[in-house]
C-alpha cells in the first residue's frame, strides 16, 4: 500500500509542477500533508483522500495509470527527502530526480495502460479488436481511434487502420500479414520479433519504432503470392495465404497499365504487390503478384531495423532521419524519391541525400548476403568430401516446376526448362541473373490451367511444358514429353522445326520427357517405349536400342552420358542400368539399400561421381559409380538447404544444381572435396 501511495505522490508532484508552469496556485496543505505522511503523523488512506480531493476539483490535472508493485522496497531516504520537499529544504525538481532515481533502476515501474474509452474489460486490449479474433473474411477496417499504451493479439493479419494511435503499444511477436498503417501515429511502438508480411506503412509517422529481429519477407520459396488467372469470361483470384484481400489505393488521374487497369480498376493501384511474372500461353494467362512490405509517404524517425529482414522491400517517398539499417537484409529492396538525413547503410552513411530513381538505387546501398550457410542433414558417408555450402538460389521470378536444366560453358549460361510455366529461362552463371527467356509457338488453346487455376479438361499435352534441354552447336532441343516431340530452336530462342509424334516407330515417341548430346547425336529417352533413340544434329533417325533389360526395369524416368556409357535409371525401383553406346548392357547398379523404389526422379553423371535426385525423401544423394554413397544431404522444408519434391539435379566441376520443384526455385550448391 505505502509503494502504491509514494507512485501517486510522485505523479501528484510532476502534475504539480506542470500545473504551476501555466500559473495555477496549488493550495499549501498538499505539502502539509506530503509532509504529515512522511513523518507518519497520517495514514496513508487520508494522504489518499487528500489527493483524490484535488484530482476531482481539477486543481490537479493527472492521468491515472495502473501501477506495478515492485518486490523491492523503497528505501528510507525517499521518505526523508519527502519531508524535505515538504519544509522546503530541497527543490521540487530534487525531489523528482530522486524520484526518477527508482525507476531508472527497477526499484518501482509503471505500466501504461489503455483509456478505459478502448478496453472496457481492463484486460490491456482493445475490445473491438478481440471481438474480431475470429477468423473474418475481407479487410477489416478500424479508423479514428487511440490505442496508445496498448497490447494487441498475437494475429492482427488483414487489417486497415487508418487514423490510429498506436503510441506506445507492444504490437511485438506478432505476425501481421497484409496488414495497412495509414495516416497512423507509431510513437515507442515495438513491432520486435514480429512477422510483416506485405505489412504496409503509408503516409504514417514512424518515431522511435521497434523493428529489431522483425521478418518482412521471407525466402522466395515462401512468398504470398497472389494469381490472377484468365478464364475465358472472368478473371479468378487466389492467393498462397488466407483471407485472399486486397489493399487498393485510389489515386485519381494516375497513368497505370492495361494490365493495372483490368485487375485493378482505373485510378487504381495496389499497394503492397509487386509483380512476379506474366504468363500469356494459350493454355494458361496470368498474372502473377507477390506481396512486398511497402513503406510510402512516410515520416521515419529514430527506427532501429537491426537484424530486420527487409528483402523484395519497397521504400517510396519516405523521410529518413537517425535510421540504422546497417544489419538488416536489404537484397532487393527498392529505395526512390526519399530523404535521408543521418542514414546508416552497411557499406555507407548518409549524411543528407535525397534518392530519386527506384530500379537504378535497387544495389546503391548494398547486399547484405546474409544466407545462412546450412545444408540439413548433410552425411559424409566416405573423407572425399569436405563440405557442402548453398551458394545462390534462383527463385524471383519463380521456377515453376522444373524438370530440366542445362548448364552451356561455351556461352557461360544455365538454360532452365521451366516447365509449368512453358517457358525457356536462361540464366548468366556469372550472377545468376536472368538473361532471357522464350516460349514455343506452337499453341493450344485450352481454359487456362495452372497449379493455382481451378481445375479444367485441359489435358497435359495441349499445355505446351517442356521438360528436358539438350544444345548441340547453335540448336537447343527442347523435349515436350507430354507433347511427344521435340523442338528445335536457334540459340536466340527462335523456333525451327520440330520432329516426333506419338507412336512406336522409328520417329515416333511416348514420353520423351528426357535427351542428352553426345559426340554430336541427340539421345532421346523413350520412356513410353523402354527405349533410347539416336539422332544426328540434323535429326535424322540414326539408331535405338531397349532399356528393360530385366523384367522390372520398365519405365526408364531419367538418363545421364558420361565417358562414352550410358546410365539410366527407373521409375518403379532403385535400379541403374549401365550401357555402352551400342545399348549392351555392362551392369546394373543397385541402389535400393539408399534410395526406396519410386524415389529416383533425376540422374547425373560427371567426374567418376553419380548424382540422384530422391524425391520422396527430399534429398540429393552422391554415390561413386560402383554405387557406394559418398555424400547426402537435404530434407523436407522451404529453408535454404530444404527440399520439397526435387526433381532435376546436374553438377559442374564444384557446383551442384537443384530444382526445387515445389519450393518454386533452383539452389545451387558448392560441393568442397
């Protein structure tokens, strides 16, 4: 009780002292009674009472706040130097130092609270946002409110707050996805800890703001992703996350796209969604988004972004003072038409700039490459390996499903076949960026049909989904396996020809998902017809030979030339045949104490060493070619180092390629003997 006296005591003597700043007389028996308490000659109830009588008559101006009683107690000298203050043997300033002396060492704190106004139930929430903790559907919007000194629930996702204060307020470890701050104040607000998302901060004031440890972005694998898909008459949305809403933000005479236009609206744009890719095959259009924290309009003040990731961010006509991003994760984020005044970046400091141009500042301020170097459930099975380390990951724009890769050191390149979404991508082996990326003519046209899509008749070979790439001199053969054919193209992209057809003639096919080159032949993987089909660089039929050598070895799922042989593996077991050039077969590899039957999705070889892609238990495995496992790694997850359904794997000299297929991504790996 007296701990709870002496903390009014101490907010009667500031509200005194601000009240006597604008020249109110307070009356003499209040020190009196400070100094009546300190002596014991009253209770403490009646210095209570006396109080009480000053706050209800406003001659003291307080806003009563909840206390926190402190396991410690208050020493002796605090009461002496309330008698003190009371005989006017120290200042009233000495008196509140002595004061600020407690708290400033735990001795007493004080929580703030909400105004009773916000939380009725006095449980430090605001009630209109817990009787939303339900699950809504849409945009829930709140507006013209205070909810400083809050605490919030641990899920504010898809809210629009649009003049709040939020002052204060603990809004930390929680996640707040494609959630809006307009025309909001955010004075001390932790947001620590917390997930944002595709959060949005927009024409805000941001002033001594918590962000340490906070997760804007994630990796590519995980983006929330929105899809607009084109069905004959409607457009159909959908999205990676729940509760599929949209923040749109008219702004009237703005100039926007035709593609803006039709999913937006006119004077319409989104705030929080940069586009991933557009897809205009005859069997499948659309557009596809992946939500961005957005910071726009905004005043940003003293904000501490240590250790924030702030990857794919978009900064836009924001005011930057005091603010530290020198240990946050900007790897393409985009700055433009901002101030910065007193700005510290990991490779510079800013002392007062103003940025203009979004996509040429993309870089300006450094690449923090903060990939975890961690590959799970690595396994050194022999000493011919040293380590395995992530080096890069392709995966913005997405690679959507993957069955084919190529790497081309003439041109220095990585052609990828990315199948769903029909085209041709390829890839500088320098950075990694893409260069270039192009589609068959040849159209079916089909409702469209994607993984996101709902489901229609389209059948697979009217979907146009290369699957396999193979380049021999300026031609790149591109498989169409559920197409039974193959186009050829020039290294520009530009259509040729194509040969094949479904059948069991020499020209014929089913299934080639799979080719390779070899001393200048086209080998082709006829998986529907348990063969393996040889053509010169012309595409002229050469030769075949049978790959079920035994009864079970049907269904050959991939193949790899190495040193003149051929290894080839299957789908129904865990079996590698080995052949010459000829098609005899030299021995079978057997893999089934390593890898479950039905696993194998890819094969290659290079360097004395196998490579297995194992789908089903998301990992890659390296044998030597007498089938001894030298090195393993990988496990279900989207973390760097994760799998999840990897599908085509090759390697070059130490670096190892992995398509991810549903991560969405390509990781490439260095494999240090």
């Amino acid at each position: 009780m007296r701990l709870i006296l002496f903390i009014i005591l101490i907010l009667v003597i500031i509200a005194m002292t601000n009240t006597n700043s604008y020249g109110e007389q307070v009356p003499n028996w209040v020190k009196n009674t400070a100094g009546w308490w300190a002596t014991d000659s009253i209770s403490e109830i009646e210095f209570i009472n006396a109080i009480e009588f000053l706050i209800n008559v406003d001659i003291i101006h307080v806003n009563l706040i909840q206390t926190e009683l402190s396991s410690q107690e208050i020493p002796e000298w605090v009461k002496n130097t309330a008698g003190w203050w009371a005989t006017d043997s120290i200042s009233e300033i000495e008196f509140i130092n002595a004061i600020e002396f407690l708290i400033d060492n735990g001795i007493i704190s004080i929580e703030k609270k909400c105004s009773d106004s916000i939380d009725k139930d006095g449980n430090n929430i605001p009630d209109v946002l817990e009787d939303q903790m339900e699950k809504f559907v849409g945009i829930q919007l709140i507006q013209d409110l205070n909810f400083s000194n809050c605490n919030f629930p641990k899920d504010l996702s898809n809210y629009d707050f649009k003049n709040v204060d939020f002052s204060n307020s603990n809004i930390s470890n929680t996640i707040l996805r494609n959630t809006n701050f307009s025309n909001s104040v955010l004075h001390n607000t932790d947001f620590s800890n917390s997930k944002l998302h595709g959060i949005i901060f927009y024409d805000s004031d941001l002033d001594n703001v918590d962000f340490e440890n906070s997760e804007f972005s994630t990796m590519p694998s995980n983006f929330d992703r929105v899809i607009f898909s084109f069905e004959e008459t409607e457009i159909n949305l959908t999205c990676t996350f729940e509760n599929c809403s949209l923040h749109i933000l008219q702004v009237p005479g703005i100039e926007t796209s035709n593609e803006n236009r039709l999913l937006f609206g006119k004077d319409n744009i989104p705030l929080n969604m940069i586009m991933d890719k557009t897809i205009l095959d005859s069997s499948d259009k659309r557009i596809m988004y992946i939500l961005s924290p957005t910071f726009l309009f905004n005043e940003i003040n003293d904000v501490n972004f240590q250790t924030a990731n702030l990857e794919y961010s978009v900064f836009g006509n924001n005011y930057f003072e005091n603010v530290d991003f020198s240990k946050a994760e900007l790897s393409s984020a985009v700055f433009y038409n901002s101030n910065f005044i007193k700005t510290q970046f990991s490779d510079r400091f800013i002392m007062n700039e103003f940025v203009k141009s979004a996509e040429s500042e993309r870089k300006l301020f450094g690449e923090n490459e903060n990939i975890e170097i961690f590959t799970s459930n690595l396994i050194f099975h022999t000493d011919n390996f040293k380590d395995v380390q992530l080096r890069h990951t392709i995966g913005y724009p997405m690679i959507n499903w993957s069955t084919g890769m190529l790497i081309d050191n003439d041109e220095n390149i990585l052609i990828v076949a990315n199948t769903d979404d029909h085209t041709i991508d390829i890839f500088s082996l320098d950075n990694f960026e893409l260069l270039k990326s192009f589609t068959s003519p040849i159209q079916f046209e089909c409702i469209t049909t994607n993984t996101w899509a709902k489901t229609t008749g389209c059948l697979d070979e009217h979907r146009n989904l290369p699957t396999s790439i193979a380049k021999l001199n300026e031609k790149i053969f591109v498989a169409y396996g559920w197409q039974n054919e193959i186009q050829v193209f020039n290294s520009q992209g530009e259509y040729l020809y194509k040969f094949g057809q479904m059948g069991n003639k020499s020209e014929e096919f089913i299934d080639p998902f799979n080719i390779n080159i070899w001393e200048e032949k086209l080998y082709v993987l006829d998986s529907g017809n348990n063969r393996i089909k040889i053509f010169d660089e012309n595409s002229n039929y050469e030769d075949e030979f049978l790959t079920n050598d035994l009864p079970d070895n049907n269904s050959p799922i991939d193949f790899s030339i190495y040193d003149g042989e051929i290894f080839v593996a299957y789908d129904l077991n865990s079996h590698i045949s080995r052949f010459n050039l000829e098609g005899q077969l030299i021995e079978i590899i057997d893999l089934s104490p390593y890898i479950e039957a039905d696993s194998i999705s890819s094969i290659h070889v290079k360097d004395e060493l196998m490579a297995i892609s194992d789908s089903s238990q998301h990992q890659i495995i390296i044998f030597d070619l007498s089938g001894k496992p030298q090195i393993s790694f990988g496990e279900k997850g989207n973390g760097y180092g994760q799998f999840n359904s990897p599908q085509d794997v090759i390697f070059e000299d130490s670096l190892l390629f992995v398509s991810d297929a549903y991560n969405y991504r390509i990781q490439i790996f260095d494999i240090i003997r």
